[in-house]
C-alpha cells in the first residue's frame, strides 16, 4: 500500500502529463501525508482466536487527533485520505484513515475515546470476518480442473529467489552506479561475489520449468491497468486471486510473486547494464535510468530501501507459507498432527502477502514510470513491511509447532521400531545390534583386549551382555561383578558358559571434551568390547534406554543381556550374576527363575563363592556360625560362649566373621586384627566381606523381581512372608543394617537359626535351660524355640532395614524379630571411606 497525492485523485497518467510546476503547487498545498493516524501501533478489534497479524481491520473511519510527535520514519504533514493503489475511503478492512487496521489516533486508549473505540472494534470483528470469506470465496481449487497442471513450487521459487537476490546484497546496485558509469572497486567486489552466488543458485535449477506465463502475463496486467486507472490494492488483489482460484494457496502467491519478479528482475537487468551494454543503455535512456539512477542515492534512497524490505518480508512469508502447505500435504502424518498446526490463517497471510506484491509493482512502475516524487512513500511500505512480519512470525510459531509434532511423531516411531526389533528373535543379533550401534558404515566397536576398532560381526550370534552405565563406572558393584565374571571366562575360555561378551556403552547427558578424554582413557583399560564413540548411540536410542517401561537406566549400571538370535532376554542381569555366578549362563530371566525355584534356604546358598574354607565345613557337614558386627566386646563374650555351648552340645562348630553391610574398611580391618591377634574365630579379607552383602542385596533383588512379575501385583510384605528365602535375607539384611551383632548358625543342607547379637548370646548362655530339647530334637531346632522365647520376653527392640533405592522396593515389610509392620523412612548416604 503506498501513499499519493490526495483531491483530485492522481495516477501515473496524470503524473505524466502534469506540467512541473502543477506538482510542485501541489506539494506546496500541504497535501504531503503526515504522521497523524498512520503511525503502527497495537491492532484492536480482532476476531477471537485469531493472530491479529493475520486479519484485514475495520473499516469504520477513525476520529481525528493532532498531529503525533515528528519522527525520523514518517513524514509530518498530514495527507488526506486518498491512498496509492486504493479509491477513496472505503476499501475492504479500512476506512477513512485506517492504515493497515488502524484508525487515525482513535487506537489510543483514553477515557474519552474507549467507548468510540469499542464499537469500532465490533465494527472491525464485522469487517475482518467479511474479508476473510471474501478471501476464501475466490478459492476453487478444490474443483481444479484437469487442464491445470500442478506447479513445481519449490523450482519456481528458487527461481525467484535468484532474481530478487539482490535486496540480500552488502550495497544495492542503485548505491554503486555513479554518473559516468565508474563503479568503486570494493563495490564492484561485492557485485562478483553476489554474481557469483547467484550463478551457484541457478545451477542447481533444471534447465526448463512448466510455469504458466498466461496467468504471470495477466497477473501484470491486471496491476498495471489497474494501478494506471487508480483502482485500490485490495481490488486488485481479490481480482488477482480470482484469476488463480483454481491454484492451491501456495501455488497462488507463488504464481504472484512471478509476476512481479520478472518485472523487477527486467529493471535490475537494464540499471545493472546500463554502463556495459548497447543495448541495456539504449533501453536506459528510454525509460530515464540515467535519472532514477542519479537519485537512487540522494532522494529515492529511502524509498528503494523500503522498496527492498518489503521485497524480502514478501519472500519470507511466501517462502514459509510454501513450506507449511508442504507439510501439510505429507501423507505421512496424521490427521491429529495437522490439526494441531491449522493453515486457516494461510489464506489471509496469502491476501496480505499478494496486496504487498501489488503495492511493490505499482512502486516499481512509479519509479520508472512517472515522476519519482509521485512514488509511494518509503513509511508506508515500511509499515506494510512490519504488518509481514507479524505475520511471518506467527507463521513460524504454527511451523515450529508442527516440526516439534513431527518430530515426535518420528521419534516415537523409530523408538516403537527399536522396541520391536529388540524385544523379538531374529535370525541372529546383527540387525539388533545395527539398531544400537551405528556410526556411517564406519566400525562401531572398540575392541579393549586387542586395542583396535572393529565391526558388530564380532559379536553375531553370541549371548551379549551389555553395561549401561555412565562414566563414574569403576568403582561401582555392577562393574567389579562384570570385571569378575569376565576374568573367569578369560581363564576359562572353552567353557561353554563363557562364550558370551560384553560391551561397554557409557550414557551421558552432555557430552564435553573433558568427559570424552576421560571415556577413552576408561575404554583403553577395559579388556572387554566399547563402543568406540559416544555417536554411534543415537538419542532414540538413549531415550529407549533411559525409558522406564524399558530399560529404565537412572544411575546404577545395568547388565543387560541379548540372546544369539538378538532378542533382549533380561533388562539387568547383574544380580543373578552376582548370586549364582557362572552358573547363571546363559543369563536370561528363565534361567534366573529356574535356578530360584532348586533353591532353598540354606547355608550353602550364603557360602558359596565367597571362601574355600567355607565350603571345606560344608563338605565335612561341620555347623557354621556366621557373625558380625562392630562391638568387639560382644564379639569377644559370643565366640567365647559359643565355642563353650559347642564343646558342651557335642557338635562340631566353625565361626566365621562377616562384619555387617555397608562397613567401613578400616573399622572392618582393625576388628579383623583383634580377632585374628585374639584368636577370637575365623576372618576372611575385607572384600570378601563387602562382596558377601553385595551378594546378599542381590538376592533381595533377583528373588525379589522374580516374586514381583509372577504376583503381577505390587510387591508387598505377603509376598515375603510366604517365601522362607525371602524371610532369611529380610533378617539378614536388618541384622546388617545395624551396629549390634547377629549371628546365624546351621548344618549344610538343614534349618538355620538367625538372631540378633543381644539375643544370640543371651541364647548361648542360657544354654543348659535348653540342653534338653537340643538332646531331644537336635541343636538347631532348640535353638530356635529358646530363641522365639527370647524375642517374646525381650522388653524392647529396635530393628532396621537398609535397602538400596534403586531396584525392587517393598510397599511393606514386617520386622524381622516382632513380626510387625515397621515404619518407612528415606535416608540420603554419601561415604568416601
């Protein structure tokens, strides 16, 4: 839209005509527009649910004000109402002095004015929604007919993108060309390099395009009669429309913007010419370009700069309205994710953008045309510019929103088609492992014994086990369990449960230079596979991994295992690895299942593989008492008694210290000293200590998922009163959560006695009250009736249960001496020692 001389009304052929002078009394008569009611400001009246960027206004004539303060963007004489590519007063979506929807100074909101503008804005809601069905009126696509082919959009543009290259130039061509035809010489370097490009534009281009120049020639034709004859933009542009009604809405401003880059692309050709060529010069001299050319750095360069922004906002929204129709069209998506993006605003964005391709040509045909002081004015483009601009930005905001849908939408896709790869059998594992591992072709894998990078063949049609875990790995349970394992199947190679691998896969939320120094110096001391960078996991797959209903990977590392036929047969097999060891092999959830179900409550199922000389007791089916604790005075009066009843029941009995769980090595190592010094009982090494409550832990854990899948229920403290092996570890557990003593007593393969420091030594003691049924039904059986008396005359005691957060966790657990249900707390621990 672009602003003219008002009363009587002037076009370009008048402005041809006029003498001189005659323009020069009428700019003295005042009649240059002002500031007043055509400044932008906030757009009242819209229509609800609608961007205000994207509705045509009101046409209700606004009230006068006084002139608003000069500024360097607007002229500051008033101009009357009469508009350049409009007729008078009334057009559709403004009125009177309304300028792109707004009304002189009535849009201020005052005390005196509120009421006046209310109306206005039900006035305007009226008006925009007249328009918007005029818009959509002129649109028949929908009964395309079958001469009318469809048009390569995405070519088309790119060609004119090409041609109106130029207003992305460092300096225009109109700021380069001096009289005489000498251009600068960093003027002439820029030009090069914008040829330059240019040419890299088009080659990319085919060589023909099917573009339908009857419409692009009757596209100019319709604005230029209709600009000669003064008929106003928004005429023009519904006229424009009806001559493209049966084009998709991309296809019609695509169509439009043609039209007007041919137009724009032949001036440019013949200013840029007009120095070099003949011809170019002689077409120059015709059309005046000395002159314009003169004044496109003095006077007209405001105008060509405005001309030049509104250039590229027309680009801009029509190259966004093209791409959201596009989107659209994707057969892929689904109606739900269409519908969240709607495109009932393209049509007015595609008005708006069509009536600014109007008020450009009738510029460029001012300017070469008709005297240049008759050219609209670079303000009013400018403001036309802006109202683009809004409209390009909540284009954006739909675009963007649809590209976060679909990117969802390809995301949960492609993490469904990892869940169905590796949650089903295959011939072998290399497609499972392609699902995970992927890096350009390129090796995935580092080998750590070898030191060298190597493919996924490696592992085809092996059982996999894979470490998910982060950085902070060496220290960890999980990692000296796998480091075990693993070294028992180096020294035992040909076994047939060690012929499986693992692999190494470090997550990491954000990747730096000083965490991937420190993941290569961590892969370099592995013996076993890694992947050989952080990349070849890609974030779907993180995300599969990470996923609760999944992996469910937090913190703890996970030992999770894949099959030879790639199928993921258990989510963390840790922990039946760290119970059963190689037995386990070949480490799939049936086979934990299995081991549990042989298994019963009894020592050999806490003694084994923590000492030989536990099982040398247990081959010579001596009883065994482990013990523990940090009080060494209890440990000193315990052994002392228990050695004393042993000697008195007649039994063989062998003592074993286990301290307690979660130990601190130097408070476990100087009790070690004393009992060994004091020949108090049988010691083992701190590790094995740590590694005999780890072990037990994983009982908790392995036992405990397993009862948890079969009751498909929450898993409660039924579930553990019902399991005699989940009873014993419950006792164990809390006896290992304190600092008293405890102590377990028992033959191989027999019933247990179990109790805490304070009652097992009182038991001891006392042990010529229950001598007679230990001669009548057998030590241990006595035992534990003296002991459940204990527990009914004790009058207090204190029980606690200290269970890893991550994992399986009880709704309830009952005490372990009482029975009762014991309360629940939270407890945060951090230990270095």
């Amino acid at each position: 839209m672009a602003l003219q001389p008002q009363t009587p009304r002037v076009n370009f052929q008048t402005a041809l005509a006029a003498p001189r002078q005659d323009n020069l009394a009428t700019q003295s008569a005042g009649l240059v527009p002002q500031t007043a009611g055509l400044v932008p400001q906030q757009t009242p009246g819209l229509v609800p649910q609608q961007n205000p960027s994207l509705v045509p206004q009101s046409t209700a004539p606004a009230p006068q004000s006084a002139p608003a303060p000069q500024s360097a963007l607007v002229p500051q004489t008033r101009a009357p109402a009469t508009v350049l590519g409009r007729g008078g007063d009334n057009y559709p979506g403004r009125g009177g002095d309304n300028y792109l929807g707004r009304g002189g100074d009535g849009y201020r909101t005052t005390p005196a004015t509120q009421l006046g503008r209310d109306r206005r804005q039900y006035s305007a809601s009226s008006d925009d929604n007249t328009l918007t069905n005029q818009i959509l009126m002129t649109d028949r696509s929908h009964e395309r007919p079958y001469d009318v082919p469809r048009l390569s959009v995405k070519q088309v543009l790119q060609t004119i993108e090409a041609i109106l290259a130029r207003v992305n130039k460092p300096l225009d061509i109109h700021g380069t060309v001096v009289p005489g035809g000498l251009v600068p010489a960093t003027a002439h370097v820029d030009t090069l390099e914008h040829e330059k490009a240019i040419h890299a534009s088009l080659s990319s281009l085919q060589d023909s395009i099917d573009v339908p120049t009857s419409i692009l020639n009757e596209i100019s034709s319709e604005i230029l009669s209709k600009s000669l004859t003064g008929v106003d933009a928004s005429k023009t542009t519904m006229d424009i429309l009806e001559r493209v009604q049966h084009y998709d809405w991309d296809e019609k401003v695509v169509l439009a913007l043609a039209s007007f880059a041919i137009k724009d692309g032949e001036f440019w050709l013949v200013a840029q010419l007009f120095t070099t060529n003949a011809l170019a010069k002689a077409i120059g001299l015709l059309k005046q370009m000395q002159e314009i050319l003169e004044r496109s750095g003095t006077s007209l360069k405001p105008k060509f700069e405005a001309y030049n922004n509104l250039v590229r906002a027309v680009l801009k929204v029509t190259k966004i309205i093209v791409h959201l129709q596009d989107l659209h069209r994707d057969p892929h998506l689904t109606a739900e994710i269409k519908a969240t993006s709607p495109t009932n605003h393209i049509p007015t964005a595609v008005y708006w953008t069509v009536r600014s391709i109007v008020v450009l040509e009738s510029q460029l045909l001012g300017i070469t045309g008709s005297d240049p002081e008759y050219v609209t004015e670079a303000w009013e483009l400018s403001s036309l510019a802006h109202k683009l601009e809004n409209i390009y930005n909540h284009l954006e905001e739909n675009l963007n929103r649809l590209y976060q849908l679909i990117q969802k939408f390809r995301d949960e896709e492609a993490f469904n088609a990892i869940a169905r790869i590796l949650e089903s059998p295959h011939i072998d594992n290399s497609k499972p492992l392609r699902v995970l591992f992927y890096k350009d072709d390129q090796p995935a894998l580092y080998d750590g014994y070898n030191k060298k990078r190597v493919d996924i063949d490696v592992l085809r049609r092996k059982v996999v086990i894979l470490m998910i875990s982060d950085l902070d790995i060496t220290q960890e349970n999980e990692y000296l369990i796998a480091h075990q394992m693993y070294s028992e199947k180096r020294q035992f190679p040909q076994r047939p449960e060690s012929q499986y691998e693992i692999v190494w896969v470090p997550i990491v939320d954000n990747w730096t230079e000083a965490k991937q120094l420190q993941f290569e110096e961590l892969r370099n001391g592995m013996e076993w596979y890694t992947i050989y960078h952080p990349s070849v996991v890609s974030p779907i797959v993180v995300k599969y991994i990470r996923h609760q209903q999944k992996w469910n990977f937090v913190k703890k590392p996970l030992l999770v295992v894949m099959d030879p036929q790639g199928k993921i047969v258990h989510t963390n097999a840790v922990h039946m690895m760290c119970v059963f060891g190689s037995a386990a092999y070949p480490f799939t959830s049936n086979r934990e299942r299995l081991l549990w179900e042989e298994e019963t409550w009894r020592i050999e199922l806490l003694a084994d593989a923590i000492d030989q000389t536990l099982l040398n007791w247990i081959s010579e089916r001596k009883y065994i008492c482990l013990y523990g604790g940090e009080d060494i005075n209890w440990i000193r009066s315990f052994t002392r008694s228990a050695k004393e009843v042993a000697l008195e029941a007649g039994i063989e009995l062998e003592l074993l210290y286990l301290g307690k769980s979660k130990q601190k090595e130097r408070v476990a190592r100087d009790i070690i000293r004393v009992i060994k010094e004091e020949r108090l009982s049988h010691t083992i090494d701190w590790n094995l200590i740590w590694f005999f409550w780890v072990r037990l832990e994983s009982m908790w854990q392995s036992k405990g998922q397993l009862m948890s899948e079969l009751s498909r229920a929450n898993f409660r403290d039924d579930n553990i009163k019902n399991d005699i092996i989940m009873q014993g570890i419950v006792s164990l557990l809390s006896f290992g959560s304190s600092d008293r003593g405890w102590a377990l007593i028992g033959l191989p393969s027999s019933d247990m006695s179990k109790g805490n420091g304070d009652h097992m030594l009182k038991s001891m003691n006392d042990f010529k009250i229950w001598k007679i049924r230990h001669n009548e039904t057998g030590f241990t059986p006595a035992l534990n009736e003296y002991l459940l008396g204990v527990y009914k005359s004790a009058p207090h005691h204190c029980t606690s249960l200290i269970l890893p957060a991550t994992g399986i966790m009880p709704e309830t657990v009952s005490c372990a001496e009482c029975g009762r249900l014991m309360e629940r707390y939270a407890m945060f621990r951090c230990c270095t020692d």
